[in-house]
C-alpha cells in the first residue's frame, strides 16, 4: 500500500517526540543530510530492493517479525524511523561510527540481529524486535560511511555493523518462495562485501537542528 509524503509528514507531526520544536519536514532529496528522527527508505545497492518488514514471523530460527528486502519503491512497510542510542535528539545530524537503532515505523518494532541462522542462505538472521517501550543491544547498529564523508548523507554509501555479532546488514538476490514470495533475504554476514551496501532512498528527513 503506498503512503504520500504528505501523509507521512502528517504521521511523523502527530507520533514522534514533543520536545522537538521544528515541525517541518520534507521529502529527501539527493545530498540531504540524514537526521535523527528522520523517516526514510533504505535501498539494497547492488539490487535496489528496499529493506522491509511486516508483521509476519520466521518459520524458522527465533520465530520473531521476519525482514526482507522488497522490491518496489511504493510500500509503507519499508519505512523506518532512524533513533539514537545516546542522548542526541531529533534533528541532530549523524556522524559516521554512530551506533544507532532503526525502528519500523508501522509495527514500532526494532532492527534486530543476532546468532540464530537466516531462513535461506543459514547466515546470522536479521528480524524486527521490541516495541516503543523495549530494545536491547541487539538493536545496535554502528553505522559506517563509505569515502571521506563525516555526517550521513542521502547520496552516501553507507554499512551498518551489527554492534553484538560483528556482522554486516546484507542482502542478495536468494528470493523467498512461500509467504513472502519474490522478497529477497536480509541477513547479516561477518565480511564487508559489495552486498551490503545500502543508500538512503525515499522518504522524510528532520532538518538539521540549529545550535544554540
């Protein structure tokens, strides 16, 4: 199902932290910088698939909310809200080696990784965990800036280390066959590889808040 910016910025105006006073957002664009409390899109590099999520568990492993790389560009369900670890707020820009956490925006639940093996291709599984109100370390992911670039940007290519296992947010064409069918595997490995490289795509960002 698509959502319009417009609807999202709506979402974000009524449901994220009070305490932030800049109420405008916008749509993405290439070079934007990417905030904290920013909602936004996350493309596969290599086969452009969207990472996904839905409120539909694992057969398999830990039997918690699967993750998938979708292919199209108009789902809700690739929407995730990018939040901190430490005490930055809304608007702060991101500095590579941030360990931040990225929260799925319909379910509330929480990127998560750990030991038990993914469905297909038996690598560290990659799943949705928690709500608004639980989050552990599993939910840590230490982001990484490909290049010189010191704040994440929208045209960057970027990584993201899962801090507990050491592995590497990944992807590749092994495609589900049953109930997500023609959905590509999310997984996490421990090597850096040109599969898991990932850009921010569409979505709607914070602007950088002014300091004082």
């Amino acid at each position: 199902m698509a959502i319009s910016f417009f609807g999202l910025a709506l979402f974000l105006f009524l449901t994220l932290d009070s305490d932030y006073v800049s109420t405008p957002v916008s749509a993405a664009s290439e070079g934007v910088q990417i905030t904290y409390g920013s909602t936004i899109k996350l493309m596969h590099e290599k086969t452009k698939f969207r990472l996904h999520s839905h409120d539909v568990p694992y057969g398999s492993g830990s039997g918690q909310q699967s993750v998938t790389g979708f292919p199209g560009v108009d789902d809700a369900n690739s929407y995730w809200v990018v939040r901190s670890t430490d005490s930055s707020k809304q608007g702060d820009p991101i500095k590579s080696g941030s360990i931040i956490r990225l929260q799925h925006m319909k379910t509330r639940r929480w990127l998560h990784s750990h030991l038990h093996a993914s469905p297909i291709s038996g690598n560290m599984e990659v799943s949705c965990f928690g709500d608004d109100n639980e989050s552990d370390t599993g939910d840590y992911w230490r982001l990484e800036i490909e290049g010189s670039g010191k704040t994440w940007r929208q045209d960057q290519r970027i990584r993201f280390q899962h801090v507990d296992t050491g592995g590497y947010l990944h992807s590749h064409d092994k495609k589900y066959t049953r109930i997500a069918g023609g959905q590509q595997e999310v997984c996490g490995v421990r090597e850096k590889r040109a599969d898991n490289v990932w850009l921010a795509a569409e979505g709607v960002y914070f602007p950088v808040t002014e300091s004082k």
